[in-house]
C-alpha cells in the first residue's frame, strides 16, 4: 500500500492541492451502463489493507483520517455542471474497493449491491485515505468497463474496450471541471 500511494504522498509535499482519482469499474446497478461515467459520491473499503497501517508519519498528516466526506462536494457540484452543460451522462455512486484481481462472482455482486455500492474496482480507495490524510480535496470519476447486473460475461480485453470508448468524454468532463476550479480560485 505504500508503494501504491507514495505518488499522492509526492504530489501533495509539491503542493497539488487537489486529486482526481479516476478508473475502471463494474456496475452493479441495472441503470449503469459500459462507457458512462459515474461521479463517486462515497466508496466501501473492503481491501485487506490500507495505506494509513504502520508506524505513523506525523508529518504525513493525523493518525485516524476523517473519511465522512471523502470526496469533495463542491468539486463534485463542479462535475455535475460540467456534465450537463456538455451533454455528458454523469452517473453518481458508491464505489467498493476490493482486492482483486478477478472479477467479482454473482455473489460477491450481491453482497456489494445489498452493502450499498453501485459499483466495483480494484483501485482508488487506497489513494483516497491518503489524499485526505495529507488535506487534498478529492474528484473521483470512474467508467464504467463492465456490467454485473446484466449477467455478461466479463474479459479483461472488453473492459479495455469500454474504458477506450469512455475517453473523450472523461477528457471533455475533467477539462471543464478544471477549467471553473482555476477560475473560481482566480476570484477568490
């Protein structure tokens, strides 16, 4: 976990004030289709691990991060504006972090769905604690690559496919999200 976050750690010593966390993500959700986006709201953790175990860095940050808003609304209000404006479809959801790297077994698929995740991955969660352990505020934006709900078969090539189609206009999303945060900081 370490290795995996010490970017974040790095980025925000540089003085980045903000993360975007983004990813692939199997919908548990009947309504999230392959290649929408979907605005993290919230996420589950149910790695084995998290980033924040081991001797305590007080410099890092506290010791026990507040994790009640993980993702920052005001970024998010940000996204859903930009989503609107650009005709884009912006899902929102929780996100369930899990270990991998297999995909899910329908079980699995409903248990997650039943603790109140819309989708999965096997990323994100870990950088997210150490994002807001360090005080950056956090966009998560995730695509959906794959679809639980609707039973299909899953490869690792189709969901390359699916986040490849999903692009654009993640690229267009995440511009114009950008674009209002530096001039909303501008006028402040």
């Amino acid at each position: 976990m370490w290795g995996i976050t010490f970017a974040v750690r790095v980025l925000a010593k540089l003085g980045v004030k903000i993360l975007v966390v983004s990813g692939a993500c199997g919908s548990l959700r009947e309504n999230f289709k392959q290649g929408e986006l979907v605005l993290l709201t919230d996420h589950l953790n149910l790695m084995p691990a998290n980033p924040l175990i081991g001797p305590h860095v007080a410099e890092m940050g506290p010791r026990f991060v507040d994790m009640s808003e993980s993702y920052d609304r005001p970024l998010a209000d940000k996204a859903k504006e930009a989503a609107k404006a650009n005709k884009i479809t912006l899902k929102t959801g929780v996100y369930a972090a899990v270990a991998g790297p297999n995909y899910e077994t329908g079980a699995e698929t409903a248990m997650l769905k039943n603790l109140g995740a819309d989708v999965v991955g096997m990323s994100i969660v870990p950088e997210v604690i150490v994002a807001r352990q360090m005080g950056l505020k956090v966009l998560g934006i995730t695509v959906v690559s794959n679809e639980h709900a609707a039973h299909k078969e899953i490869s690792h090539k189709k969901v390359l496919q699916n986040v490849g189609q999903s692009t654009g206009n993640f690229a267009k999303l995440l511009q114009a999200v950008l674009e209002k945060e530096i001039n909303d900081c501008a006028n402040d």
